[in-house]
C-alpha cells in the first residue's frame, strides 16, 4: 500500500511570511498533484507534476517534485490571508490498477492571520 | 466551462437506510472517480468507472456500489447505512483516468447517518 505523508500537520503564521509544506513517500509516483480545499467545498487542483526535478511556479506558490518522485513540496512566498485553507497532495500511477486512483497525504491546514 | 456537480449538497439518513449520490462530470471527461473524507481517515479512494466500466476499486465493502451512464454521469450507492458512513462524498472527473490527467473535483455530498 502506498503512502503519502504530509507535514507539517498544521501551519499558522502571519501575513508576509514564507512557508513550505512536504509531501513523502516510501514508493514512487508517476505523478503528483496539489489541491487547496476550502470549508464545505471540493479540493481545487493548484498543480499537476509528472517529471522528476519538475518545477511549477504558480505566482507565489512553487512546487517540487523530488528526482526521484517519491517525494514534493509546496513554497508560498509573501503567504496572504486568502491562502488559508486545507492543502493536499495526492499521487498517480500508471497502469491497469491505478486508472483514476489518487493516494492523498493526511493534508496541511495553513492558517494565515492578517 | 461546467464543473464537477453533485447532488444532492446535504442528506440525512438513518442506519439500515440505503443512499444514491449523483455526479455529472465535467464535459467531456469520461472518467469518473469517487472518494470518501473523513477527519480521520482523510482521502479515500472508493472506485473509478470509464465508459461505463468500473476499472478499479478501492478498499471499501460491497455495500458501496456505483454506476455510469452512457452520458458519463455517475452514481455511487450505499446499502445497509452504518453510522460510520457519515462523510464527504467527493467525485472527481478527468479525460481518461490516466496518472498524468488532472482530477478536478465536485464540492460534494455531506452524507450525515442518524
């Protein structure tokens, strides 16, 4: 069974500070992808990775995939108040058995305070 | 372009009673992924039906059951209610199903069992 862990489990910071969030795994990924999930409401895809080493940049936020992709991370610069929300990362497979299957780490819930 | 819809928002059940959450895709998209939040458990990943086919399934009884209709909408049935079952039933389309295909998700079903 594959594993996805999160950390940190909780962030709370004030506005204008950096944050990072991991996402580790024992196993390889043939993919991974970050949501935000706001209360009452579906995770919204930030970003999707498929190739070790990759680097997205979505404004303030970069991401990473690790080279040997059993492993990412999240980077918010300058963090705002309307970043606050539940952030998750969740893993693809290729092949037969994992077709529309994602593996979701436990989640980070950031709390970003004005 | 439409997103994810689920219907319906809310359901109250009591045990013993059974349940159909309804899901239409977002156009296009023939793949369609259902998955259970719980604060405890997280993420789970219920099953994945592609024209009409279940493909692949997650670690859940046979109590849970799903379909998928020509039109790529979906619906996951529970039988026989357990208390356990209260959750946050999300689905989520994409093309194909495949690793490196993006999942977006609905704001899914709150499922509260009396």
């Amino acid at each position: 069974t594959q594993l996805l862990e999160q950390s940190p489990q909780f962030l709370s910071i004030q506005e204008g500070e950096n944050l990072t969030v991991y996402c580790n795994s024992s196993s390889v990924f043939s993919s991974l992808q970050w949501y935000r999930q706001e209360p009452g409401e579906g995770p919204v895809l930030l970003v999707t990775v498929v190739t070790g080493g990759e680097v997205k940049k979505l404004k303030r936020l970069t991401f990473q995939f690790g080279d040997a992709r059993k492993d990412s991370s999240l980077h918010i610069t300058a963090a705002q108040p309307g970043d606050t929300g539940l952030y998750l990362c969740a893993g693809g497979n290729a092949g037969g058995t994992s077709y529309g299957k994602l593996t979701f780490g436990q989640g980070t819930i950031l709390t970003v305070h004005p | 372009k439409a997103g994810v819809t689920q219907t319906p928002r809310y359901l109250i059940k009591t045990r013993g009673q059974q349940v159909t959450l309804s899901c239409s895709p977002i156009s296009g998209h023939r793949s369609v992924s259902w998955y259970q939040q719980t604060p405890g458990q997280g993420l789970q990943f219920l099953f994945e039906y592609f024209s009409e086919t279940q493909r692949n399934k997650g670690n859940f009884p046979g109590r849970f059951s799903g379909r998928q209709f020509s039109n790529s909408r979906s619906e996951m049935n529970v039988s026989t209610l357990e208390l356990g079952d209260s959750a946050l039933y999300l689905c989520a389309s994409s093309l194909d199903g495949q690793f490196n295909q993006p999942q977006h998700f609905g704001d899914g079903t709150r499922l509260s069992i009396l």
